[in-house]
C-alpha cells in the first residue's frame, strides 16, 4: 500500500468512522498494526513484538480498526442507484440481452476463503473440500462494482442459507430492488 493510500484512509477512518488512539498509541499505529495483521497473517503474538505492545493491546486495537473499517465498507459498498430505476447500458444496448434482462439488476455468487480457526471452532468451518474456510456472498452490478459482500459465515454454510439471511435479517442491509420488480 502506498503512503498516499495509508493516509487517505487513516484520514477517512478517523474523521468519519470513529478510529481512535490512546496516550500510548496513535490511530497511525492502530491501522498499520491492523494492516500487519490482515495483510501479512501476523500473530498477535508476533505484531506484539513489532510494535512492542502488549498481547491485550494489540487485540482490543485490532478489534476496534476493524469495526471502523467494517463501518466504512458499508458506505462504499453499496448500489449506484439504490432504488435501480436504470437499465444497465450493457443491456439497453445489446439485443441479445434486451428485454429478458431489462429488470435484473446484478449477480450474485460465493467463493470459499480459507480461515484461520481456533482449533476447538473448526469443525463447522471445515467445508466440502476438507479445510477450513470462510463461505462470502458477493453481490456486483453490471458495472463489476460490489454493491454487497456478506462474509464470515462457516465454510459447510450452504449458499442458500447465507442467501436467505442477507435479505431477510434488516440488519445486513441487502439491497432489496423495489417493489415488482423481485
């Protein structure tokens, strides 16, 4: 990641979603120990070393630049046009898609990550392919822009089951299209 990049989103993270240092550690320090940890699979015992804090410390710091970071993801992965009154050009335009397609409005999908499990939780992560993993749903437009990611679910999670959960708990936010248009 380049400086401008780190900077951009320190900037975005402290001024709009609540990311906070303390006397003893910066909001600077927080996101970099963050970004060690996602990026590089770092150990808290490791970026404990690193940074020279405490095992305690760099976990509740972790914990809280996620939460913001999970806070800015909702506002950047979102629909254009959250009421979908457009026609994608890219089936407007061609015949071959036009007017079978002229209502939908994206795709949906998943994709197995795989995930670092305490080992006394890694039963119901353990997916069809025998390791331990994470089942996301993705949703994106015609534009290939991410309009909803769903992710965290156990790698047995059936897509259906994750499907079910993003549209019916209200506090997924699934971008529901309007009314006649399902």
């Amino acid at each position: 990641m380049s400086k401008d990049i780190f900077v951009d989103l320190l900037q975005q993270l402290v001024e709009s979603h609540g990311l906070k240092g303390s006397r003893s550690t910066t909001a600077r320090e927080v996101l970099a120990i963050t970004i060690n940890i996602m990026a590089h699979n770092m150990s808290m015992r490791e970026c404990m070393e690193r940074f020279q804090h405490s095992t305690e410390t760099i976990s509740r710091y972790f914990s809280r630049c996620l939460t913001a970071i999970i806070k800015l993801s909702q506002n950047l992965i979102a629909p254009v046009d959250g009421q979908f009154t457009n026609t994608p050009a890219k089936i407007l335009n061609d015949d071959r898609y036009m007017p079978y397609f002229k209502d939908c409005i994206g795709a949906i999908d998943g994709t197995h990550v795989d995930a670092r499990i305490p080992v006394d939780e890694q039963v119901p992560y353990i997916g069809r392919h025998g390791y331990t993993s994470q089942n996301i749903m993705a949703v994106c437009d015609f534009d290939m822009t991410f309009t909803f990611v769903m992710a965290g679910w156990e790698g047995s999670a059936h897509d259906s089951r994750i499907f079910h959960s993003a549209i019916t708990d209200r506090r997924w936010n699934f971008p529901h299209p309007p009314a006649g248009n399902v």
